[in-house]
C-alpha cells in the first residue's frame, strides 16, 4: 500500500507498508522516512518498511523526485533533497521522524538532522561515506553510457557471494533484481544522484550541528563507500553508534536484510522516534 502526496507542486509517491484495510498513515504515530540510493526507489526498503508499518510506526519509504512513481526532475543536491524530505513532512501532516538512509539517502539525512533538527529525531545511515566522492571513470559513464555504470555499480555494490546467489527469497538474483530496478530511471537520473553525492563536501563540518542520535551501519565488503569514511563521521557526530556488517557489501538491504532490520529494530523501537 502506498499513497500520494504533492510535495513542492508536484504528485510524490511513499509506500506506507500498512496492511490492507488500515489507514494509509496515522501521523500520531511514531514516523520513519525509508531514503533510498542513486537511480533506485522505495522497493530497496520492502522488508524493513513493513515490518516498521506493522509494529506501530507511520512509514513513508519515498520515491524522490523523478525516481520510480514521483513526477518531477531529480534533485541536483544533497540539500535539495534534505529540504524536499522536510516539505513531504510537511505534506504529510508529520512534525518529526526517524530518516534511515542509504548511499545518497544517507547523505540527505545527514543534511536534514543538521540543517532541521526540530524535525529530525533520530538518523539511520547505511553505506554512507562523507564525503562521498565519485570517481571520474563512474561519473563519465553515468554520463555517456548509463548501462556500462550500472554494471560497475552492481559490480562493486554486491560482495563476492551476492554476486553468486544467497538471496533469502529463493529464485531471486539479487544482482540481476538491482541491475533491472536501476534500468527502470531515466536516462540522465543515475548521473544526476552520483553528481550529487560527489558535490556534497559540507558534510563532516555539518556533522556537528546533528543533535539527535545517529547510527551508521556499514558492509565490511562495501566497495562503494570506504567504511574508513564512516568511522570518522562517527567521530565527528555527537552521539552515534557504529555497526558493522560481517560479510555485506553496499547493497546491504537485499544481502542480509534480516540483519538490516534488527540493527534498525535495535536503534529506533529502543526510544520513542518522535
């Protein structure tokens, strides 16, 4: 189940993960905003969306603009899209709320917990590095030959054994699944989000104005984000926890998304997220 919201003028889609027959979202309830990666959507959250939308929290696992069912262009930068966040709070009726993001999504909720904080109570980031640079030889593929960067991506974001199966659901292809979901984006989307995350240096000097408490979850394989880069956002944020993954790669989601969810789970039904 999902609903639309209008957010800055334009239809935005959100996968609420309630069960049939509920309310789409009851904004009294404690409220976590699912931020997907560069040229992906919502569906990279499908399990740890639901299990929080059936355990007492309003979910909004977001299509960012021009991503999967959101119309509109994609946001140029990591402040743009931290501001577009706040605007679907706004939207849907939600004073505060939990942002767990992954890749780019980490990023905006970086941004978001230090440029709002009245409206951020508590940040999750997954394969997040800050900076997060991106190599030329990626950049100009995303630029000229968006299916050879999506094969490089793949390539680095899966660890060894996601490159030969092991996904909990059986008969699913975790890499085949994640390299059809990034062909579904536009043609000029997957370097839009890269130049995005390229482009934000502000983030370790914003890290310090971040009030809420923060958990970074890291793939000890992740090829994509160096897990040196998240030990020092650790450092530099106020209060955080660090875990890591024995074993993930970036796509941590689909490699071992029970352990995704139970790191989550841990961090945010600890403490009231709202």
């Amino acid at each position: 189940m999902g609903m639309e919201l209008t957010v800055n003028g334009f239809p935005s889609y959100a996968y609420t993960g309630g069960k049939l027959l509920k309310p789409a979202l009851d904004a009294a309830l404690p409220a976590v905003v699912f931020i997907h990666g560069a040229e992906i959507d919502h569906s990279c959250w499908a399990l740890q969306s639901r299990w929080f939308a059936n355990h007492g929290f309003a979910v909004l696992a977001v299509d960012l603009p021009g991503h999967g069912r959101s119309a509109g262009t994609p946001l140029s930068s990591i402040q743009d899209i931290a501001a577009w966040i706040i605007a679907l709070l706004d939207a849907a009726g939600i004073a505060r709320a939990a942002l767990v993001g992954h890749s780019m999504g980490s990023l905006a909720a970086l941004e978001a917990a230090a440029s709002f904080p009245e409206r951020i109570s508590r940040i999750a980031l997954l394969g997040n590095a800050t900076p997060m640079p991106v190599s030329k030889s990626l950049l100009d593929a995303a630029r000229d030959d968006p299916t050879r960067a999506e094969a490089m991506i793949n390539a680095w974001s899966h660890s060894a054994h996601g490159h030969i199966g092991g996904n909990t659901a059986p008969g699913m292809w975790m890499y085949g699944a994640n390299r059809r979901l990034m062909a579904r984006a536009g043609r000029s989307v997957l370097f839009n989000d890269l130049s995005a995350c390229n482009n934000y240096v502000q983030g370790l000097e914003n890290a310090v104005r971040v009030r809420c408490p923060a958990m970074l979850l890291c793939g000890y394989r992740d090829q994509m984000t160096a897990l040196k880069s998240a030990r020092n956002l650790a450092k530099m944020l106020p209060d955080a926890r660090l875990q890591i993954l024995d074993g993930a790669g970036h796509s941590m989601m689909t490699e071992q998304p029970d352990t995704v969810l139970d790191a989550l789970r841990a961090f945010l039904v600890e403490a009231p997220v709202a």
